[in-house]
C-alpha cells in the first residue's frame, strides 16, 4: 500500500460532502493504482466528471500510475466565460 492525498475541487466535493472546500483526503491505495483505478474503483466517481487531473501540480492522464506521497488533485468539467 502507499499513500497519497487527494483533493477535490468545485461540483466534484458532492462525492465527499463531508470534506471541507480546502481539506484534502488521505487515502491508502495498492501499489500501481492508476488515477482512473482511483476514480472509478476507490473514489467511485465517473471518469466523465472529471475534465483536469493533477498529480504534484502536474497535469497528466488517467492512466498515470501513483506512487507513494502522490499529491493528486481532480478538476471538473467548468462552463463559462
């Protein structure tokens, strides 16, 4: 197992309502966890929802794979102008 945190920001906080707008969840998850096994599997939010992922302040790909300390940050689709 490693751990990492994650942060969910803006509509996708209703998965986690307890959550704080600022607080962020700690989670242990398998060695080589992707970030959709994350989503969909840990999380159980729909790959659709999210538009961002970050991993260290970095964007990056669903497929990417986590390593322990993985800071990891998920974005909403966002309407607007």
């Amino acid at each position: 197992m490693i751990n990492v945190t994650v942060k969910l920001s803006a509509d996708l906080r209703r998965y986690r309502p307890a959550l704080r707008i600022d607080e962020s969840l700690p989670l242990s998850v398998p060695e080589e966890t992707t970030l959709l096994e994350l989503l969909s599997e840990i999380l159980q939010i729909p790959a659709h929802a999210i538009a961002i992922p970050i991993v260290n302040g970095v964007k990056c790909k669903l497929n990417q794979k986590l390593v322990e300390g993985d800071r990891v940050a998920f974005w909403p689709p966002m309407a607007g102008g």
